[in-house]
C-alpha cells in the first residue's frame, strides 16, 4: 500500500498493516471492519506506537477511520500526548490539499496544534 504524502510518498507493506491488527495493543480479534469508536482508537493507538505518526489520508485508507480527528480528540482526553502539524499533503492521485492533520505521539509537553 502506498501514499502520497506532501514531497514524500510513503509506503505500508501489507505485513506492517497486519502486525497493528493482531498487536497485542489492538486485542488481536478486533477487524478493520470494525467501526466502533473505541475500535478505531485502538488502531490508531496502535499505528501510532507503531510507525510514530499518521496523515489524515492514512487513518482513512489504512485503518478504516472516517473522522481521525474525532478518534486524536478522544485519545488526547484518556490522556495520550498527541501533537498536530497542518500540512499541504498530496492524496493518492496527485492532488494537493492544504491543511492535513499529521498527529505524532510526544512524549514531553503537548501543545494542541504546530504549523
């Protein structure tokens, strides 16, 4: 699986995919098909343990998370440090898009959004 991100493409190997849903952090019975709320924090919880930070366009296409802004809000109030940066970023067929949320896991002092 590959994405388009800003100057950068970046890729996600299948295995990758599969190593965040049978994780012990993603309760290895848990599907991408699952839409719940507490399901997709978990995979996001996960893939950002995993790989450091996601897009917007990758919560979407990798992890079946139609709001990830909703999912960041609702892991920053459990506690988690997550910092945003706003970005011009490419989607998968070339087009540009101006301020894309990209969350990374902080482990200092959290401030809400960096641009």
């Amino acid at each position: 699986i590959t994405i388009v991100t800003g100057v950068q493409t970046c890729a996600l190997p299948i295995s990758d995919m599969e190593k965040i849903l049978h994780s012990e952090k993603s309760c290895s019975a848990q599907s991408i098909s699952d839409t719940s709320g507490s399901a997709q924090r978990m995979r996001l919880l996960a893939y950002l343990h995993l790989h450091g930070s996601i897009n917007t366009f990758q919560a979407i296409m990798f992890l079946n998370i139609l709001r990830p802004g909703a999912r960041i809000s609702e892991l920053r109030a459990q506690g988690h440090g997550i910092v945003t940066h706003l970005g011009t970023l490419k989607d998968a067929q070339g087009r540009d898009h101006q301020k894309v949320a990209t969350y990374y896991l902080s482990t200092g002092p959290v401030q809400k959004v960096a641009s």
